[in-house]
C-alpha cells in the first residue's frame, strides 16, 4: 500500500494521491543543478579575470 492514509471519525479512510512521476522531477532538478553549477563556476572564473585585469581609476 502506497500513500499516506488517514482515518476519519465515521470510519472512511482517505489516500493521499501518489506524487506525479518522482524519478522525471529528480532527473529535472538533477539537470538544473549541474547548469547552476556550470553557471556559478564561469562566473566565478570572471570575476578572477576582472580582479586581474583591473583598469586604474585615475590618472597616473
């Protein structure tokens, strides 16, 4: 028996319905998380560019 159950006062059980396909959202958020990481870590790689490469502000 799958689901959560409850027992109501005049004796009718009711199910909570099963989650929609579990193994596709995991993969989703899989997926999601490796393109945040790429994204963070480009971003993170130009920002050590930028910090090496910075122009002077004022004249010499």
């Amino acid at each position: 028996m799958g689901g959560w159950r409850c027992w109501y006062d005049d004796g009718v059980m009711a199910r909570a319905p099963e989650p929609a396909e579990p193994p596709s959202e995991l993969e989703a958020l899989r997926a999601r998380c490796e393109e945040l990481e790429l994204e963070n870590a480009i971003l993170a790689g130009t920002v050590e560019i930028l910090k090496k490469a910075q122009a002077p502000t004022r004249p010499p």
